[in-house]
C-alpha cells in the first residue's frame, strides 16, 4: 500500500498509526469521564515522551453515520472497513494501491454491540452480535453470526440463546470482547460477568452453533469486580505470549487501576490492577484502542484525543505481566484527529495500526518521523 504525503487533498481518509518510543518513562495523565475532557496538569503532559507523527492521504472515502468495525473480509492481509448503511451495512475494500472500495449491501443490519473477528478459522474476518427473539411466552436472546464470504455478503445465521433477563445480568454489553483467549487459531466471544460469579465466560463457534467455555479468575479478582458495568473492555495480547487478554478501562475519573486479566492458555486468567498513571488521558467510550502499534509483538493502548489538544497517546506494553510505559504522539495538523468521528485498530500485512475517520469521511495515515 503507498502512502501519500497530505499536501493539499480533497480525499476523505481512515488513519493509521505505527510509531515506536524507546525509553519511554512511566509517567501518565490523568483520566476523562465518558463524554467529558478531564486533563491532567501541564507538567505531567511534559514528562511524557513525545514523538511526532505526519499524516499521510489514502485514496477513497468511507463515510458511516456512527458504529464502525474493523476486520480483513477478504482475508488479502489489508485492513478492510464495516459500518451501518441505512437498514444495512458498507463494507470498505482497502485495495494494494491504498484505494478505499466502498460495497454496499441491503442487509445484513448492524446492532450496537457488534464485534468483529476470525469466528469460524477460515481466515475472513466475520461479526458477531446479539438480538432477541421471542418464543411462546418469553424472550430469548439471539446469538447472530455474519460469517464473511469474501467480498460478497455478510451470510446471516441466528441461534437461540438463554432466556434474555438472565443473559442481562450474565453478560453486559459493555462488557464483550472478541480475541484468541484459548490458542485455538480462532477468536472467541469474551464477557465479564456479574461480581458475585468471579470469572469469565467465552462463547465459541463449533458445528454451526455456540459453545460457552468457563474461565476462572485469580490474582486481584476484587478489582476486576469492581469495574464491571462500568468500563469499556479492550481484548489483545497484552503479554505477548500468543494469546490475547483483557482489560477493563474505568468510566469514573476516581477509580485508581486499570484490571488486566492475563490469559494464561489453562482455561483461567490471573488479573493484575495497574496503576491508571501508566496509561494515557483516555475519553469514552470511543477513544481506547488495542494493538501492537510499536510493532514488538506485544499489544498496546492509545487514546486518540484523549487529552483533548489532538495528541495520541499510547501506553506501550513491557511485554510481560509488569505493565506499560506511557508516549504521545503529536501530529501537524491536530485538529483532524480533535474531531474525529471514528476510531478503530486495523490489521495490515501482520502489523497493527489506529484508525480514524474525519468528519467528511475522509482517510489519513499517520506516520511517526
């Protein structure tokens, strides 16, 4: 794919990121409430080492009204695009020459908590969502699966699932996340549950249904109790031992760890409670993305706009269970990334990178000098 220097471009653009910071220190901001901007003090912004970045134009446009995915539906090796459109969804084709193709189909239609990934092993990034159904007297949630074909339609497979105010208080929204947990070469469904259960519950596609799989928590199971229905879940490997993890980001300012729970390939996670300076200032619910973006593979987080002055900052793993180090990265032009519409983390050739999508729709990469 090649990218262009941004001079003067009508294009609209998606953006990618891939920077590294080598000696990047521990110091971190503080955080922002969803909908809200809490920055922390000039002089904790110095201590972060900051790197530049320049934007780059796309060729293309992609323009969705709110909820977009990120995936590889045609399993080429390039970050592929998902989003509403009307009752049904766009689909954005990024091609070899960096041109953004967009495809438009009538159906299927996208729910709020739609997530992507791998489901099914074949290599085409799928979506997963739920719904309900109702049978006889009750009402059922619906596991709905869009298995990719490729550049086709999504083809649409809806199971039934358990009786719909248990699986409210089973597994919250906010809480699911798709990744690899187990090493089995093809993503899950993860979910949180309530407190009281103490563990982690994964649903996996087998023989064309859902298979739930039980996950116990240990380490400091109290903190990752205490974020439940209150955070926004990120999924990746964050210990970069080949299977992913998650991790719970506080919606309230006044809550002092970030809980990781680390996979550990047995069928349990060991949670770990972070201190919240290691990290980036962060906006919910959008900003937080997963991703190996210094490329050493193990995963990191940013936060696009976070701090609100158009910076990204990033908290880069140590590649084991002891934390992060914290970064900005700065950009020439901040005001794109200040009223960015989306985000997202897009997978190209094997390397991760953040997305961003400006308000016109438009495609931007962004490249660390």
């Amino acid at each position: 794919m090649q990218l262009k220097p941004r001079r003067s471009t009508a294009h609209a653009v998606s953006l990618l990121v891939a920077f590294s910071c080598a000696g990047c220190g521990d110091a971190g901001d503080s955080e922002a409430t969803a909908g809200t901007e809490l920055r922390s003090s000039s002089a904790a912004l110095d201590a972060v080492p900051t790197v530049h970045a320049h934007l780059f134009a796309l060729s293309g446009t992609f323009d969705v009204p709110d909820l977009l995915l990120s995936g590889d539906f045609d399993a080429d090796q390039r970050p592929d695009l998902l989003g509403r459109h009307g009752t049904g969804v766009r689909t954005g084709f990024v091609e070899a020459n960096g041109l953004i193709t967009p495809v438009d189909w009538p159906s299927p239609s996208l729910h709020d908590d739609a997530l992507t990934g791998d489901f099914d092993g074949d290599g085409r990034s799928d979506f997963f969502q739920t719904g309900t159904i109702q049978q006889g007297s009750g009402t059922f949630v619906s596991f709905e699966f869009g298995r990719s074909r490729g550049r086709d339609s999504f083809a649409l497979s809806v199971t039934l699932g358990d009786p719909l105010p248990f699986w409210q208080r089973f597994a919250a929204h906010g809480n699911m996340a798709s990744g690899d947990f187990d090493g089995l070469g093809h993503d899950q469904i993860a979910f949180a549950t309530m407190p009281d259960d103490g563990s982690i519950y994964t649903l996996t596609r087998a023989d064309n249904d859902w298979v739930y799989g039980y996950h116990e928590l240990n380490g400091d199971v109290a903190s990752w109790n205490s974020m439940l229905n209150r955070s926004k879940t990120l999924a990746a490997d964050f210990d970069g031992d080949g299977v992913d993890d998650m991790a719970l980001f506080p919606k309230l300012p006044n809550l002092s760890v970030v809980p990781i729970a680390y996979s550990n390939r047995t069928g349990t996670f060991t949670v770990g409670a972070l201190p919240r300076a290691q990290f980036p200032v962060w906006r919910l619910p959008s900003s937080l993305l997963a991703g190996d973006f210094d490329h050493n593979g193990s995963a990191d987080i940013a936060s696009v706009n976070g701090a609100g002055d158009g910076s990204v900052g990033v908290a880069l793993s140590k590649r084991d269970r002891t934390g992060f180090t914290s970064a900005r990265l700065t950009i020439d032009d901040p005001t794109l990334v200040q009223n960015a519409k989306q985000v997202f983390t897009a997978r190209s050739q094997g390397l991760d990178y953040i997305g961003l999508v400006a308000q016109s729709g438009a495609v931007y990469a962004l490249v660390r000098d």
